[in-house]
C-alpha cells in the first residue's frame, strides 16, 4: 500500500499540536525545541499557516492559534449538534415516503451533505455525505440560495457556471432568481429532474435560534412512481425543516 503522508502537513499540523491551555503563546525557538526542528525549517511552515490565520504572530514576536480555528471548530461543533437533531425526522420522513432524504450545510456557495436517510434503493452518487452540490440545480442547493437576498443571488448567479446536469436544467439567471424569490415565499422547493434524471426532489431551509438559514433538507423521490400533489410533499418537507429548526431554538413565523 501506498505511504501518501505529506510530511510537510505532517509538521505543520504538529505545530499546532505544541500550543495548549497552559502554552497559548510560543515563540519560534520554542516549538523548534519541542518538535526537534531546525528553526530554519520552521518559519516557512509559521508563515504559510499565519497566511490562512492557523496562527497569529504577537506584538512580542509570539505565536498563538489563529481566529481560523475558532471558525473551523465552531462549524463543526453546530455541524454535529445539527446532525444529531435532525437524523430523527430526517429517518422518519424517508420512511414515511420511501423516499432518500439529506441534510445539507452552505459550503463555499456549494451545499455540502452532511447527513442521510435512505429508504430507496435508488442512490446516487450525488446523496454521499461529504458530496458537494451546485446551489441553482439542486433542491438542497435551491433551498438554501432562496434565502440569501437578491443582490447576494444575482452575484453568484453571474459567477457560476450554470450548465446543464439534464435537459431540464434550469440555467437562465432572470428565472432561477425568480425561483428563488418564489421558494422564499413558499417556504420549499420543487426540483424535477433538474440535476439527476428520474428524481423529484422536495427541499427547505433549515433556521437556527437567531433566524438564520444554516441548512437545507431535502427528499428525493423517484418519477416511476408518478407523483401526484407536489405541493403535498413540499408542505411536508417544510414542516420536517421547521421541526429540525424548532428543535435548534427557531421559534420565528413558519416560512411560506
């Protein structure tokens, strides 16, 4: 098998291993010191985690961890309190239905799945956990876009590559606004064989304690079964997210 250990990640992350609650600040000597580095080997690695705020370099020539770690931890501290409030209804509604449901967070204008409950056997490589989806032709993605507002919509609706995934792709940005506005509205989306051929899929936003979109659910459905009453499994899917969001300290208007 393969060795693909980087050695260079390797050092560089231990140099974030040397700082704890009783060293928060160190100077370049002293991790040299701890890790038996040559301090020549060690500034390229200081400067290059200083640049992505790892760590930050104080007044007196010492280092401490950087603000980009308060911001990594903090995701996925609310990451994983979101998973396991919403696993429940996410399970019970992919029953219900039969259907495969996903939960999603925004990730660098992608919606990122960061859970699932399968009861189809019709999966996709689309519904991996870890998987990254476009924001305009998915209804994870379309769920959490609707709640940005115009302005922030139409700047990534011209930065964006909207090309089609299926000849129903929806890629014209006057119309994909207009969705967005219109699902905003509504409180969930409607997605038809926009990004997986044969797939319906039913998504709404996910709010916490302050009223913010953190998250989007979905729930994709198969067309064979000739579904009936879109707007049925779209009211449902919003009350699913407005029971995960109730469940997060959201006690705002129901959306829609």
């Amino acid at each position: 098998m393969k060795d693909y250990q980087n050695k260079s990640l390797e050092k560089a992350l231990s140099i974030l291993d040397c700082f704890s609650r009783e060293k928060r600040e160190l100077s370049a000597t002293e991790i040299a010191k701890m890790l038996g580095l040559n301090l020549s080997s060690i500034y390229p690695l200081l400067a290059t985690l200083s640049r992505f705020d790892y760590i930050t370099r104080k007044e007196n020539g010492k280092y401490s961890l950087g603000i980009s770690l308060v911001v990594k931890g903090n995701l996925v501290i609310s990451s994983l309190s979101l998973i396991e409030v919403a696993r429940g209804p996410l399970q019970d509604l992919a029953h219900e239905y039969q259907g495969n449901t996903h939960l999603a967070i925004l990730n660098n204008y992608k919606a990122l799945i960061v859970d699932r409950a399968l009861a189809s056997d019709r999966v996709f490589i689309n519904s991996i956990i870890g998987y990254e989806i476009p924001l305009y032709c998915t209804s994870l993605g379309r769920a959490l876009l609707s709640q940005m507002n115009d302005e922030e919509i139409t700047n990534y609706l011209s930065s964006e590559e909207l090309r089609k995934f299926t000849p129903s792709t929806l890629t014209d940005p006057e119309k994909l606004l207009q969705e967005a506005k219109n699902a905003r509205l509504r409180g969930y989306v409607v997605l038809d064989e926009e990004f997986t051929p044969g797939e319906v899929c039913f998504a709404a936003p996910v709010f916490d304690s302050q009223g913010k979109a953190i998250a989007s659910v979905n729930l994709a459905l198969s067309k064979l079964r000739k579904l009936k009453e879109h707007e049925r499994y779209g009211l449902r899917i919003r009350q699913t997210a407005m029971q995960i969001s109730s469940y997060l300290g959201y006690t705002g208007p129901v959306t829609g």
